[in-house]
C-alpha cells in the first residue's frame, strides 16, 4: 500500500486504512513510506544510494501487489509521490514495478474525487509495466464529509464501495497471477 499524501490526518490514510478493513481476509496489506526518499536524480545510482530508496525498491519488489491511494495537487499526483514510481523505475532493467499488479483509489476534498491524479498516475504506471487494474475505477470525492467522530468512514454507500474495489482487487491479483509467464 503507497499512501501519497504526507499529512498526519491524511483523508487519503483513513481510506487507506478503510479499504484494509472492508477486505477480503486473503489479502494482507502493509504500508511502504514515500516521505523519507531523497528526489530522484541518477547521479545517486553511481555512487552511495540512499538507503531509503533500497528499502523501498525492497518492499515493492517483495510485494505481490500494489494499492495506491493518492490525493491530487493541481490535477495531478503530489511530487512525492511521482518522485516514488521514478525511484522504484530505476536503475534501468532493475524497474520494480514491471508486472505488479496495481489500482488506485483517489480521494479529495473536491467533487471529482482526484480524478486527474488517477489518471496520471495510471499513465505512468502503464509505462513502467505495471498492471493496473482497469475497472472498478475509485474517484472518492468530498472526503470532509467522508468520516464520522471516531475516524472511520460513516457512509456506507461508500463502505460498501471499499468492500467491492478491494474484492475485485484480489480477483484482479490473481488474473494476473495466471498470465504472468
Ligand atoms: C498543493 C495542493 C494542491 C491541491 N490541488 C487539488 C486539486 O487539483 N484537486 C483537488 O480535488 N484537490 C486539490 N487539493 C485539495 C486536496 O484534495 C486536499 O488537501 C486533500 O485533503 C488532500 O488529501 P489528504 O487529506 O490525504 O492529505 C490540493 C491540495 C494541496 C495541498
């Protein structure tokens, strides 16, 4: 699971923590960090790389898949997290994301639930090989409104939505599970 907001109240962590809840129990989630990686700049490959990229190629690598749930800045990702999918593109032919299964879920305070950062994010997914599932797509919009005084989602049209992306996510793992040579 990529986070790609940084913030400590994050609405995007909460969903992140709310599609962890709503899951099938076959899928066991754990987070990856962005906040820590150094801005990519090749250079660092030739000579010490920063041991927070290691960690994080580590972890994508290991993964079977991968959740991202990101918020968009001026209809697009936030820099750290674009800055994460080129630290785990490189160096060239040690691209960790090549196969991975992958979806999106996007979350904002805004009526069309970041649906630009989505699809950046998707365009530069798709180049890096990643598999990422196409349908159901998540646009979460209006997150202020999103969670109730204890923190966790209070609609359940929207719970419910969480419960059907994340199965259709297991079911997208395996997919591509089979084809992979
Ligand atoms: C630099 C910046 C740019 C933003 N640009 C957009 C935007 O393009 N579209 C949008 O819907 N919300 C935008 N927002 C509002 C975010 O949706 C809102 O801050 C949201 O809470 C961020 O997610 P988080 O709560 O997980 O940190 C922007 C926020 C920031 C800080």
């Amino acid at each position: 699971m990529v986070v790609g907001s940084l913030r400590r109240e994050s609405f995007n962590r909460r969903v992140a923590q709310a599609a962890i809840e709503f899951a099938p129990p076959s899928l066991e989630f754990h987070f990856t960090e962005i906040a820590d990686l150094p801005l990519y700049n090749e250079d660092l490959e030739r000579a010490t790389v920063p041991e927070a990229w290691t960690r994080f190629r580590a972890d994508i690598k290991t993964a079977d898949a991968i959740l991202f749930v990101t918020p968009e800045y001026n209809r697009s990702v936030p820099g750290g997290l674009k800055n994460a999918v080129d630290v785990g593109s490189r160096p060239y032919l040690s691209n960790v994301w090549n196969d991975k299964p992958a979806a999106i879920i996007s979350v904002s305070t805004g009526a069309i639930g970041a649906f630009g950062a989505n699809h950046h994010l998707r365009q530069a997914l798709t180049f890096v090989n990643a598999a990422v599932m196409p349908q159901p797509e998540a646009y979460i919009g209006g997150a202020k409104d999103l969670f109730g005084a204890d923190g966790k989602i209070a609609n359940e049209g929207t719970r419910k939505f969480l419960e059907r992306f994340t199965n259709a996510f297991g079911a997208w793992i395996e997919r591509v599970r089979v084809r992979a040579p």
